[in-house]
C-alpha cells in the first residue's frame, strides 16, 4: 500500500533589503518598477513504497532587489531494491506566490518583466536490476487574474535499463509588457524514482536535482557515472526581473 508522508518543505522569504549591499551600490537609485510578494501556498510532498529515499524539498523563495523575484526547487528522490515489492520514490513541489508590479514614479507608464528559467540535475539508473529515474516537464505559469501572462515548460526527460543523463536546460529571457497590478506565479515540478522488486543487491535508481547533502552518499558508489560533479546549483530555477519599459520613448527622441 503506499504511503505518504508529510512533506519537509523550507520556504525562505528574503527582504528585498537584506543583503542588498553586495548587489546594489549604496548610492544606486531605488527602482522604479517593483516587485512586492503577496500570499504563498508551496508545498513539497514525498511519496514513498519499498526501499526509498528523498531528500531536499526545499522551496526557496528570495528577492535580492526590490525589482527581482528568484525562486528555487531542490530535491532527491531513490529507490533501491527491495525483495518483496516494486520501491518507487516520488517527490512533488507546487507553488502557487502572488506578486504585484507596482510603478514607485509617476513618470513611468509602462513595465517589462523578464522572466528565464533553468534546470540541472542527474538521472542514473543501473544495468543489473533494471529501474528508472524521471523529472517530470517542469512548468510555470504567470497569470494576472483570469489572463494568462507568459508560460514555460520542459520537456520531460527520463532513463532506464543502465543509463545515465546530467541535465542542464534553459529557457529565455523572454520579456514581454505589463502592467502595474496582481499577478500569480504558479510553479510545478516533480522527480521520480523506480525499482522492481528483487533479491539480489544492486545499485539504486536516483533523481539528483538538489545540492549536497540531500542524497546520502550510500546510495550511490565511488564509480557512479557523475562522481566529483558540481552540484551546488543544482534545482529548478526562475528569475523574474521589473524594469520601466522606455524604448517607445527613446525612439521618440530627435
């Protein structure tokens, strides 16, 4: 029967304030277009039968200037082998943050928003006793009310039967005009892990898409096809970016 845990979910708000000194000079301009978060629903929730393991979970909600929005997914997901059953891991993430682009100078009639997304992670599976290691197409969406502003999605990816895959996908910037107003970012994103049943010992089936420590080295050996990689930026990312929209004025100029 499967079971279902509670999902281990950190969500970090930062202040647009905090940490600003490294990004911004002290004397730079505040922005005239701005980005203030409203209400959040994020969930991470792990869904685990037979010999599994997750890791991670983490949504990481951060604004390191007024006029920037960067929100991270990080997690794990393996499955071993098990003598009596299948083992399947599965870690699902879904946020729902609303957001308002607000004009801060009258002078500004017009915004942009820039939005790009990135995705980097590994796949393995192994040779001997078979599995499977899946990320499901990972998708935002911004809406403002019933309107739908600006989509992106990744193709799912998927192994099986010995092979391996690191990924390392991206999208955009795409920019696009907007308003000054509410709007909704609506992000999902999910790993899985699969193992039949078998009696005999054999390396797991893992989705890595989180920095170390999340998945604990004993799941996977000194030899696995990715050892020493760089994982510390590891995840599902998205950067939206404000700004005042003003080519229509500067083509104006004489």
């Amino acid at each position: 029967m499967r079971r279902c845990f509670s999902g281990l979910l950190m969500v970090l708000a930062i202040p647009a304030a905090f940490g600003s000194a490294h990004v911004l000079a002290a004397d730079a301009p505040s922005p005239s277009v701005t980005i203030n978060l409203g209400s959040r629903q994020a969930t991470a929730t792990p869904i685990r039968e037979g010999f599994t393991h997750t890791g991670g979970g983490n949504i990481d909600v951060a604004q390191p200037t007024p006029d920037a929005l960067v929100v991270t997914m990080t997690g794990v997901a393996v499955a071993g082998a098990h003598p009596c059953k299948d083992s399947v891991a599965t870690l699902n993430f879904d946020l729902d943050q609303d957001f308002q682009i607000t004009f801060e100078k009258p002078e500004v009639k017009k915004a942009k928003l820039t939005v790009e997304a990135r995705l980097i992670g590994l796949l393995r599976t192994n040779s001997k006793g078979g599995g499977s290691a899946e990320v499901c197409a990972p998708h935002i969406l911004i809406t403002c009310g019933k309107t739908d502003v600006i989509a992106f999605e990744f193709p799912g990816r998927s192994v099986a039967g010995g092979e391996n895959l690191s990924i390392n996908d991206r999208k955009g910037p795409e920019t696009i005009p907007v308003i000054a107003g509410k709007y909704t970012l609506h992000q999902l994103f999910g790993i899985t892990a699969a193992h039949p049943r078998s009696l005999r010992p054999c390396k797991a089936a893992s989705v890595e898409f989180a920095p170390d420590p999340a998945l604990d080295p004993l799941w996977i050996s000194y030899w696995e096809p990715f050892h020493g990689g760089n994982k510390k930026d590891f995840g599902f990312q998205i950067i939206l970016k404000v700004a005042p929209e003003t080519e229509a004025a500067d083509k104006n100029k004489p």
